[in-house]
C-alpha cells in the first residue's frame, strides 16, 4: 500500500470517528433539552461535561483531518 492510499484510509478512518462523537454530541444536546426540568441534576451536569469534552475532541479530529488533506499535496 502507497502512503498516499495509506493517508487516505486513515482520512476515512477519522471521518467516521468524526460522524460517530457528532451525533453523540447532537444526541446528548437533544437528551438535555428535552430533560432538563424533570433528570436530576449530575446527569444534566454529566450530559453538558459529556459535550463539551466531545467538542473538543472533535475539534481535534478535523484539525487531524485538514492536516492529513493537506500532507497529500506533498506525497
């Protein structure tokens, strides 16, 4: 295998990673719009702590990504 094709699958490899922490991220959003009012209070607390932490790992992750895109100029 090529390192282009190399970069390629490990591109792919974190857009996926990168689509699963979204709608984690989207779906623990919805949870705690929706229970605010009636879950107790550490999960409303867990839930916010939960999408910050994954926010930040997706940032990491596209950075990874627009990074590896533009490593394949050079290769």
């Amino acid at each position: 295998m090529s390192k282009v094709d190399e970069v390629k699958e490990f591109i792919g490899y974190l857009k996926v990673l990168l689509v699963l922490l979204l709608a984690t991220s989207i779906s623990l959003i919805g949870w705690s719009i929706n229970n605010y009012q009636t879950a107790e209070n550490i999960l409303v607390v867990s839930a916010v702590i939960l999408v910050i932490l994954l926010s930040i790992f997706i940032f990491l992750i596209n950075k990874k990504i627009i990074k590896d895109i533009k490593s394949l100029r050079d290769l």
